[in-house]
C-alpha cells in the first residue's frame, strides 16, 4: 500500500491494540469481554497486514508464537479454573471474589462506579481468553491471507 | 407450483411467529425466576458489576470452556487446509 496508508497504520496499530486491551481488562465492569477484546486486536493485525502486505509482516509476525498464545490461553483458561480444586471446591468456583487481595475486593448490590480489582477469577479468565482469540483470530487471517499468494511463487522463495 | 406452496407455507409460518410475538409485553417475561436471582445476586457473588461477564465466565464457565475449544479445533482446522501455503510445509501422504 501506499506510504499514506502505510503511515496511518503505523499510528492506528497501538492505538488498537491499547484498545483492544482495555477491552479485554475492563470485562468485568463495563461492556465487553475476552472474546471481544481479543477480536479487536486481531483487528489491528488485519490492519498492519493490509497496509504492508503479506509477505513483510511474515517477517514480523510467526505462526510460531501466534500459536503458542492460542495454546497459553486456553490452557491458562482452564488452569485457572483447575485452580479451584485446590481450595477444596468446585470446578470453576470464583474462589478470590470478595476475599481481598487480588481481584477480591467485595462488591455490593445495586450501581456502583465500579473498581477494577473486583471480580475474582473473571479479569484472570477474561485475559487467558483475550490472548487466545488474539492469537487463533491472527492465525487464521494469516492462513486464509497465504492462500492468496500465488503458489508457483511462494515454492520458489521457500526453496 | 412448488414456488406456491413454499410461499404459502411461509406466510402461514410468518403469520403464526408474529401472532405468538405480539401479545406478549415488552420488560415483562413469563419466567424470570432465573434473572432476578442473576441480578440481586450476582454482584455480591462474583463481584462483577457487567451481568453478562459474570453469567459467561461464572456461572455458565463450562460453556465458554466448550466457545474456546471451538475456536481452538477452528483453528486448527485451518491450519490443516493451508499448511501446504503457509512456510511450504509439504503434507505427507500415506
């Protein structure tokens, strides 16, 4: 694309990405969550691969680690709710809502402004998932995207 | 006359949808045991003042576990169908 273009992705790819992760660590107060998060900043890869084409952000971008977040956040996501059998109680029991300390600080009925250390496991499972629908949604934008490149061509440059 | 019958078919399928849908009301359901316990005891429960984090990630976690491995098994999928694009991994044939 066009240096217009290329710049513009430039400013607008942290920006996404920052959002992306308000996003995701502000699930359990506001609108939102782990899975929309993560897809927002999927959003800012699809960007930077539009603006600078397929074959330079290969260079940047691996199918390596993209994978290797897919896989730390659903193991993360189930480990965190694993966690529980430790304590002693159910699977997926919210074991640190309302007991101080991390995430735990109590929260009553009725409107609130809102704190971001409330919820529990929540913000710990919506971050695991944040960053496995991050790396799967890139992922598969990144498979889908080398199948148009000419064949014949991309032979020739892996040999 | 295929075309005639399907049409008619639907228009009676159409009507009967907006026949059940119009008497009831608007912020009023049948059967709300199950939301008011949601909403008087959700935020003291889990601590989440966002209703629908606290049911998707909380209560219904076994569900989102079931959403994530769907994207995972996604995933992987299209990893099999593209690997021969992706890095010029050849598939081996059997």
């Amino acid at each position: 694309m066009s240096k217009l273009v290329r710049f513009a992705a430039d400013i607008l790819y942290p920006v996404v990405l920052i959002f992306g992760l308000y996003i995701v660590a502000h699930g359990h107060i506001t609108p939102g969550g782990g899975f929309q998060g993560g897809a927002v900043i999927a959003t800012g890869v699809a960007l930077v691969i539009v603006a600078y084409g397929y074959r330079e952000v290969t260079q940047w971008i691996g199918k390596g680690g993209l994978m290797a977040r897919e896989v730390v956040g659903l193991l993360g996501f189930i480990g965190t709710a694993l966690v529980a059998f430790i304590f002693g109680m159910p699977f997926f029991y919210n074991y640190l809502a309302g007991q101080g300390g991390l995430f735990g600080v109590p929260v009553t009925y009725g409107p609130n402004p809102g704190e971001l250390n409330t919820g529990g496991t929540v913000p710990l499972m919506n971050f695991a998932v944040g960053i496995e629908v991050w790396g799967g949604l890139a992922l598969v934008i990144l498979y889908l995207l080398s199948g148009l490149v000419p064949h014949d061509d991309h032979e020739k440059e892996g040999s | 006359m295929r075309k005639i019958v399907a049409g008619l078919i639907l228009g009676a399928l159409l009507i009967t949808f907006v026949a059940m849908i119009l008497p009831l009301e608007f912020g009023s359901p049948r059967m709300s045991d199950m939301d008011d316990y949601f909403i008087r005891y959700g935020q003291e429960q889990t601590g989440n003042n966002n209703e629908c984090t606290a049911i998707v990630f909380d209560y219904r976690g076994f569900d989102t576990i079931g959403e994530s491995t769907v994207l995972f098994t996604a995933v992987i999928g299209v990893g099999i169908m593209f690997r021969r694009f992706f890095g010029g991994e050849e598939v081996e044939d059997e």
